[in-house]
C-alpha cells in the first residue's frame, strides 16, 4: 500500500512541475479518500483557463470508479474546468485522456483505449485553449 502511495504522489509531483515549466500555476491536491468533497490530484490554472487532473501511474489497464469521474465533472460543471486523467505509462511517458471518453468507456483505461482516445502534454494547450 505505501509503495502505491508514493507511486502516485510521485507521479503527481512529476505533472505539477511538468505544468508549472509550460507556464501554468499548478497545486497538487492530496486527498486519498480523506475528503468528502470533489478534489483532482492536480489543478493547474493558465490565463484564466482552469485544468484538473485525476493522475494515474500504472503498469496495466484501471477502472477509475464512477464517483471519481463525476466528482471531475463536477468541477467542469461548476467551475468551469476542463477535466482530465493523466495516466503516466512506464517508458512512455504521460497520455491525457478527456473525461467524456472516459465516461463513454465506463472509466475503463487499457493501453490500447489511451493509444486510440489519448493525447500528450503537447496538445494539451490546444486541446484546452482551443
């Protein structure tokens, strides 16, 4: 359990420095089951553009729970944010996936669904900024 813990607040640490060097203002929201309220890993805000992040380090496929994805849309909803999960794929680095097709796909993610759906850092601006 700890070595998974500090898997993925790893992984979080690494995308909140990631974003900060593309120019965002980031903060890693640590929660791990502990508050009650709609909380990503990550918010990252960029000329007044908000981005938040539920980031995953796995080595195979993951079902992120559907409460999870409604609690990412819910900061689209009334935040006005635009809702992604990161997973960072060991030697391949992160692929970002929107939140609607994850939620097509019932919050399954295997590696084949985020080669075909995902996206990387790079288009993450155009995917967000338009």
């Amino acid at each position: 359990m700890v070595h998974n813990y500090r898997k993925g607040y790893t992984a979080e640490r690494e995308m909140v420095h990631t974003l900060a060097k593309r120019g965002y203002m980031t903060i890693r929201a640590p929660r791990s089951g502990r508050i009650m309220l709609a909380s990503p890993d990550v918010i990252a805000v960029k000329a007044g553009k908000i981005i938040v992040i539920e980031c995953k380090s796995r080595k195979n496929a993951f079902t992120i729970p559907l409460d999870q994805l409604s609690q990412l849309r819910e900061w689209e909803e009334k935040g006005g944010a635009r809702a992604y999960v990161a997973w960072k794929i060991a030697h391949k680095g992160w692929t970002l996936l929107d939140i609607a097709t994850v939620e097509k796909n019932k919050g399954n993610i295997g590696k084949k669904f985020a080669e075909v759906n995902g996206f990387g850092l790079d288009d993450l601006e155009k995917r967000t900024f338009g």
